[in-house]
C-alpha cells in the first residue's frame, strides 16, 4: 500500500492510495500532512483515514511523475517546520567505505567511522531499548526538501555532488508531542564527499545540502531486506549501477534505536511538525571513484517502494566571494 501526492489536471493538489498496481485519488484530502493529522486525532491508521475518506478515479501516477505533477508524498505548510535529518554508519556495508575517506596512516589505530560502526554492531540493536545512539546529522528544512524529477542543486562552492541511496521513515508529531509514523519512502541523501574527506569535522558541511524523497510512501512496517538499485545516467547511458541494501537484516541498529536517539530530543518533538528521518547507506559511486557531473540524472529503485526516484544535477550559479554580515 502506498500513498503520494499530484497535481491533477485542473491544478489541485491530491492524496492518491496506490494498492496493487491501481492508484485512485482518496476523495476529500488535499494533502497527506492533512490527512494523516486527521488520523492522528481519529485515533486511527492511515488505512483507517483512506477508508473513511472513500477512493475515487483512478490516477495513472507514471504519467504524473512524466508531466511533473508527482510531488514529494508529503510536505509542511510551513517549510520552517519540516526537519531532514540522518543517521550514518548504520548498515552492514558501509563502515569500509566510510573508513577508507578517513583512514589514517597508522593502520593499526581505528578511526573515528570505525569505532562508531563497531558500537553499532555492538549495541545497535539491544534487547531493551536504548542501545547505542549512532551518528546524526542536519541537512536542513522543509526548503531543502526536493520532489521526484526536480533537481539536485549543488552549491558553487561545493566540492563533489554525490547521492546517498537510503531509505527515510516520514513522521508527524500529534497534539501531544508523541512521534507517528507514516511509512518509508525511498530518498536521495545528497551530499559533498570530498569535503567530508578532507577533515571528518567536516561531515556537518557536507550534508547541508539538499534531499529528495519519494515519489510514493510505503506504508506499514520496513521489510527486513530491502533491496534495489542506484543508477547514474549522463547523456541517456548509464555510467555507474550497483545494487544497495536496507532494512534491518542489513544494517547494525535497529530502526526502533534510531527513533528513539532522534526523537529523545524534544526540540523533535513538536506538534504539528514533520520528520524525514534517513537511514543510512552502504552504496554510493563516489567509492567507485565516479565523479558526477551538471546533467547527470540520479535514478534509485527498489520495487516495493513504487515508482523510482529520479533527480537531475545541477549547479548552482555562483554567490558572492564573501557573505558580509551588516551590523545594525
């Protein structure tokens, strides 16, 4: 079951509910934001809310994405108030590419990414929760959130434009402060892996940038093994694929840690606000040595997540040399 959002061909933004291989538009609701709050004071799931709500016409959501009116599945009326965060460091594969960005020359002596991945594989996933918080980071608000087929912009001063194949649970706080969640969704953590590696204090630099996620919201709980594919097209040729794997029976936390090491912080917990809350990676082309390039077209599947997600790269025009801060 999934849901997302389109504009329909009158320019009205609409809820459509995917089962199977049919997607209807869910009458009444605009939005998921709205919907899923209704569900939130009903006391009911999303299912529950789609239900009462009723199904009506049939939407065919590869020609939406085609035309670009398939949106990100799920937004804030106020972009302020839609938080993307992460974690890293959190799945089975990804501590020796990590390692190899912040290796030092005493081989002997871990570093930093591998005593981090080591406490996860050690505690990650507890009997009782809380096990071992893992690392986190910002990449920003609702302003940074990016929809299926827009682009990617990197920053002129950046130093690499690389995807992040991940999987991101999408969460609303109730009234009461308490964290719910939607579903998964498949996302494009987009960052600058060469300024990573040039300093690992450099990690919170190199995720402030955008992320895409979508197109559709996978409800229900994260299967086990994920399984999908990260491709990068130039000029219509693919250039680079690899397969990349998620789900618990990949990774060293459970996902039940991870929301408890994010959403212990008040400050993630209130009302009304919205969560994109990325799991991590084992895959990325930029351990392959692959440098993106303006007009590459990042493309990431994995069949239970519906329609793939596909974003273009580009670059953004140049700012000012230096940002003067005027003082008043």
């Amino acid at each position: 079951m999934h849901i997302s959002q389109i504009i329909d061909e009158g320019g009205n933004r609409r809820v459509a509910f995917r089962e199977a291989a049919t997607a209807r538009i869910v009458a009444g609701s605009d939005t998921t934001y709205n919907l899923a709050h209704e569900a939130i004071i009903a006391g009911q799931t999303l299912r529950q809310a789609i239900d009462a709500h009723g199904l009506g016409e049939t939407v065919d959501l590869a020609a939406a994405l085609a035309e670009g009116r398939l949106l990100a599945p799920i937004a804030h009326p106020d972009p302020a108030h839609l938080h993307l965060t992460g974690t890293g460091l959190t799945h089975l594969g990804s501590a020796a590419t990590r390692d190899s960005m912040h290796q030092t020359a005493d081989v002997e002596k871990l570093t930093d990414s591998m005593k981090m991945f080591r406490m996860g594989v050690e505690q990650g996933k507890p009997a009782e929760l809380p096990g071992v918080q893992p690392e986190w980071f910002y990449k920003g608000n609702g302003t940074q959130a990016i929809g299926p087929g827009a682009a990617l912009i990197s920053p002129a001063f950046a130093l690499d434009a690389g995807e992040e194949p991940e999987i991101a649970g999408i969460y609303l706080i109730g009234p009461d402060g308490a964290p719910h969640r939607l579903g998964f969704a498949l996302a494009n953590e987009f960052s600058d892996h060469v300024t990573e590696r040039q300093n690992y204090l450099f990690l919170a630099h190199s995720k402030l940038r955008p992320a895409s996620f979508g197109p559709e919201l996978r409800l229900g709980d994260l299967p086990q093994h994920v399984e999908g594919e990260s491709r990068i097209r130039r000029g219509g040729t693919v250039i680079w694929k690899k397969p990349f794997l998620s789900g618990e029976a990949n990774m060293s936390h459970f996902i039940a840690n991870l929301e408890h090491h994010h959403f212990k912080y008040p400050i993630f917990r209130e009302p009304g606000d919205v969560h994109v809350h990325m799991f991590g990676t084992a895959t990325l082309s930029f351990a392959d040595n692959v440098r993106t390039e303006p007009g590459d077209v990042f493309e990431i599947e994995v069949a239970d997540f519906g329609l793939p997600l596909t974003n273009p790269l580009k670059l953004a025009e140049p700012g000012p040399a230096a940002v003067r801060v005027k003082s008043l």
